[in-house]
C-alpha cells in the first residue's frame, strides 16, 4: 500500500498551511525520512506562465514559503524553481517569478531561486521512450527533489498534478518539441511517465487548497477543493489528486500510463488515506474538459472515412481576437508552427494542428479557447 496524506487546509495563511503541511509530512513519517541536513533540495513549483496566485493557475507561493521555511529550519538548503512555457531566459524568469509571488515567497522563507538557465543532456536509462533528456541544470546540481504542483484540469492531458508538473525540466521552448514529436497524447503522456521517472521526486506535494477547473491549465476558473496532498509516490498522489475532482482515474492519460508500467493500480485500493477522509473534499461537480477523441471509430469503417470524420470530430483552438493584445506568445510557442499573425492577430492552418493546445495554455488573456464538437459530445454518450 502507498500512503498519501490528505490534509484539509482551507486558507493560505502561513501560520496555518505550515502547520497542515507538517502535518503532513508527519503522516508520511517526517521530514527526516526524506531529507537530511546539509542536503540541496529544489522545490519544482508549477509555474506555468506570469500569473497573479489569485488566478490558480499556478502553485501558490505561500504554500512553497511553508513548505521551504520547514525544509530549510530542518537544516536543508532551498532552491525554488520552474522552467515555464517560454524562452528559458533570466529576464523571462525574473518576470514570472515577481508575478507569480515566488520572488517574496524565496525573500520570506530564506529559500533561493534558481536562475541557472543551462541545460545538460542526460541518458534516459529504462525508460520506455526517451533514449536521452535535455533537463534543466539545477536538476543535476541538487541532492533531492520535491514536487509541487497544482491540482488543476487540463485540455490535453485532462488532469494536470504531480506527474505532468515534472514537464518543467525540460528547459524552455524546447518542451514544444516534445509536443510535435509525440502530437498523439498515449505518446505524450508515456514521455511524461519518462520525464518523472528521470526526475525521481522524493516527495510530491499538491497544491489542492484552490484548484482550477474547465479551461486548464490557465484558461479555467479557481475552484476551492480545502486539501494539502503528499505522497512519495507522485503516481498515487495523481491518482488520489483525480479522485478529488470527479475524474474516473484510468482516465487521465498519464494513470492510464502508470496503470501499464504497474506504478500504481489507477484506484484506490492500493492507497492508504492519511489524516483527513477522501470523500469528504470530492467534488462531483467539478468542471473538466473532454480530451476523448473519436479513436473508438478505428476499424469500423473505411480508412477515408475515418479520418474524415476525426479531423471533422477534433477539438480545435478559437482565438478570440477581441481578447486579442497581439503578443505573438501562441505564434512563438506553437510546436508545428502553423499559426501566423495577420494585421497583429493569429490565424492558424487547423488542417495541421496537432491538439496541444499550447496556444490556449500560454495566452495571458485567455483569448484562446477549445471548441470541441456538439456531435463529438452526442457520439460519447451513444
């Protein structure tokens, strides 16, 4: 049985996140079970992109304060640290760190932020896809790591928490890569798998205490969900994470990966609940998107026909040009390249669009959304 603690906590007052973030590591055995004094510790926070706490779409910092002010009174040393969507530069760090709140959560609690932007190309030794990593270098340069995401929804992967929150060290732009080499989610989400078996968090943290629901990762609505999540096992906690909101966890592509590599079963009877009860803080109602695709249709009917009615059936990026500040973050982050400004607003050839939606996630004004079918929503329920 793999433990994850669930502990409620309802407010980002510091005093009392401190105290349910103790909490929960005494539920897991203490902080001494998983690091030492003397040992460097990056804290992999969610910092997706320059967004206000207030927005949810981000780790929140007074969560990251606590929890480096504990690490650190134990005796480790605390590097803060993210490669959001964007150019992996300093300046473009510097920003999203003040936005974010991660600048006074380094200043309040002692910790330090990484502004190490080199990268180093590591062997990918048993994993199942990835032969060989580009990852940040402060991943190389610490003892331990600790992730701490976010529970959020997600428009590609569905749920985005402890697993996919490890995307951040791969650095920059060259995340897009990763998504036009890998367009079908299976292989996405495999690569994934790769990137956190590779990062080997010590512990995974979630942020649940406000989540996001609909539009995620950036795009969607704060939620108030009350709960601090841990677990040793980022794949448990995912699955624990996804229970919370409703989701039926072999679902979400990156369980349904863990379920096939037998990191987890993908339900709860290999996890033991610690401190609060799960069906306590479940909200039924929370708002996720549909990621299904018309797959089922394969064999069933001629080739040409198929693909006519996916490419008819997929979801698509709508870009809202009155939302519209002509940034060109969408044209610059699209991994195909296939969107261009014209009179300084985007257009894009959705005939060679893969489904990443990495425009809507990285648009700071939400003039990105996903228009996903009527008839796909009929089809799913036949």
């Amino acid at each position: 049985m793999e433990k994850v603690a669930l502990i409620a906590c309802s407010t980002y007052e510091i005093e009392i996140l401190r105290n349910a973030i103790q909490n929960a590591f005494m539920e897991l055995g203490g902080v001494e079970k998983y690091i030492q004094p003397g040992e460097k510790v990056l804290l992999k926070a969610n910092l997706l992109m320059k967004k206000n706490p207030e927005e949810a779409a981000t780790t929140h910092p007074a969560f990251v304060q606590a929890l480096a002010e504990i690490l650190i009174a134990h005796g480790a040393s605390v590097i803060i640290g993210d490669s959001p969507g964007g150019p992996f530069s300093e300046k473009h760090l510097r920003g999203v760190y003040k936005v974010c709140g991660m600048e006074a959560a380094a200043e309040a609690s002692g910790a330090a932020l990484n502004y190490d932007i080199g990268h180093v190309e590591v062997k990918g030794e048993g994993l199942k896809l990835l032969k060989t990593l580009t990852v940040i270098n402060v991943l190389e340069d610490v003892d331990k790591v600790i992730s701490v995401s976010k529970l959020k929804t997600h428009g590609m992967a569905l749920f985005t928490g402890a697993v996919k929150n490890m995307f951040g060290i791969i650095p920059g732009l060259l995340k897009a890569e990763y998504h036009f080499k890998m367009p079908d989610i299976k292989d996405f989400s495999d690569a994934l798998l790769d990137i956190c078996q590779y990062a080997n968090p010590v512990l995974s943290f979630m942020d649940g205490i406000v989540g996001m629901e609909g539009e995620g990762p950036s795009a969607g609505t704060p939620r108030d969900i009350g709960v601090v999540l841990a677990s040793a096992s980022p794949y448990h906690l995912d699955v624990v994470g996804a229970s919370l909101i409703g989701l039926v966890p072999n679902e979400v592509p990156t369980i349904a990966r863990s379920i096939e590599r037998q990191l987890c079963a993908g339900t709860l009877e290999d996890i033991e609940i610690l401190g609060s009860s799960l069906s306590s803080f479940i909200k039924k109602d929370f708002r996720v998107p549909k990621i299904k695709s018309v797959s089922f249709l394969k064999g069933k009917m001629p080739k040409f026909i198929e693909r006519s009615l996916n490419q008819l059936l997929q979801p698509k990026p709508v870009f809202l040009h009155e939302l519209c500040i002509g940034c060109r973050d969408c044209e610059e982050s699209c991994p195909p390249k296939i969107i261009r400004m014209e009179e300084n607003r985007p257009v894009a050839d959705l005939d060679h669009c893969i489904r990443c939606f990495c425009c809507q996630e990285l648009c700071p004004k939400k003039a990105v959304r996903i228009h996903r079918p009527w008839l796909l929503d009929k089809m799913m329920k036949w």
